[in-house]
C-alpha cells in the first residue's frame, strides 16, 4: 500500500463515516478513534511477534488483531456514552445553579464559567444577563441527563472506527504465506496509514500537514514502543 492508496483509503472512511456519523461525531474524534485502532492493532502485532518470534501463527495473528480492536471499540463506544451522560448533566446542573443563585451577579459568574475565556472576554455584563434571562425562561428538564438515539450512534461509529482501521494493518496476512514478510508488510502499512492521519489531522488542525504527518509516524511509534515494553 503506497501514500496514495492509503491516503484513498482514509479519505474513504472519512466520507463514510460523514454520510453516517458526521452530524454526531466531529471530524477530530473521528481522527482520534481512527489512530486509537490503529496503535492498538499495531500494538498488538508487535508485540505477539515478539513473544512468538520465528514460529508465527498467521490465523492467531489476525484473529487477536481484529478481536482486540473490536473489542476496545466497544469499551471506547462505552465510555464514549458515559461521557454524553456526564456531559448532559454538567448543563442541568448549571441551569439549576443559575436559578438558584442568589442574586444575578452571581448566576452571571455562573454562566460566564462555563464559556471559554476568550468569549467571556468579548461579552459585556448585558449580554451575560440576558442569557441568564433566556436560562431561567426555559422549563424546567422533566428527566435527568439521559441517551439519545445520536448518542447510541455516536458510540456504533467510534466502535466501528475502531474496529475498520485494522483491516488496513492485517491484510498481509491474508495475501502473504510468509509470517515474517507478513508482519513487515504490515508494518509499513501502519507507518504509512499513521503518516495519512497525521496528515488529515494537520489539514483539521491548521498544521503544516507533511509536518503534522511525520510527527503523527514519530509519536505513533514512540507510543507502540512504549506499550511494547510495558508487555503490550
């Protein structure tokens, strides 16, 4: 797999992942969950390598490597959907700390804490009373921070992502007899795949993106290195 088809590819799980899960996930947690997979699939390869050295087995290979991130999909999906849950109570309970605040210079400190400090900065003392104005108009929420179906497929696409950014890694595998070729095979093929993220990442970022993509093989690397060390 050269720059090209790699580059083809991941454009391509971009777009599907656009037609799906673009007006849930943003296009950084896609790149995240894509490089996840990715480390932990390669993770995964070097490290059974190692332990296995010349005697590797090609099936038990690629059965760990697609097990092991369809595995951790589902724990991302699972901690993806905690996350909303966390995220959809920190607004209930600012919402109820406005209207319980004592006076509205206080609910105003309330609502200018949960904005970024270059927006508060801009914001006068008016604009920030007429969104306590507007909170405390609103009704009053019937349950607690509950999922919604957008969160359900926001945890299916990161799971999925997880999962698909293997294929890539283990094809190999698949087309090569030869374990040892194989597994180098498949290493180029996650060197030039973290190169494609990082470069998709740069252009997200406003980065420099063949800068952002040889940084992206560094850190990928280090990262795999370490996690083999640690014993994978």
């Amino acid at each position: 797999m050269n720059v090209q088809e790699a580059m083809g590819f991941v454009t391509k799980m971009s777009e599907a992942s656009d037609s799906l899960f673009g007006s849930v996930l943003d296009p950084m947690e896609r790149i995240s969950e894509t490089l996840f997979g990715l480390i932990m699939a390669l993770t995964f390869i070097c490290s059974l390598g190692i332990a296995t050295g010349a005697n590797i087995n090609l099936q038990t290979m690629l059965i760990g490597a697609l097990g092991c991130n369809l595995a951790w999909g589902i724990v991302d999906g699972g901690l993806y959907l905690l996350g909303r849950i966390n995220s959809r109570g920190e607004k209930i309970r600012t919402l109820h700390a406005v209207r319980r605040a004592p006076d509205s210079e206080t609910a105003r400190r309330v609502i200018a804490g949960t904005l970024a400090p270059e927006l508060v900065a801009f914001l006068s003392a008016q604009q920030l009373e007429l969104m306590r104005q507007k909170l405390r108009q609103l009704p009053e929420p019937s349950h607690g921070p509950g999922l919604t179906k957008r969160d359900w497929i926001g945890a299916l696409g990161l799971c999925l992502l997880s999962f698909l950014s293997t294929f890539p890694v283990v094809i190999p595998f698949l087309f090569l007899s030869d374990a040892r070729v194989a597994l180098r095979a498949s290493y180029a093929v996650a060197i030039v795949m973290l190169f494609c993220c990082g470069y998709v990442f740069g252009i997200q970022s406003g980065l420099r993106p063949w800068a952002a993509g040889l940084a992206m093989v560094a850190v990928g690397g280090a990262l795999v290195g370490v996690a083999v060390a640690l014993g994978g």
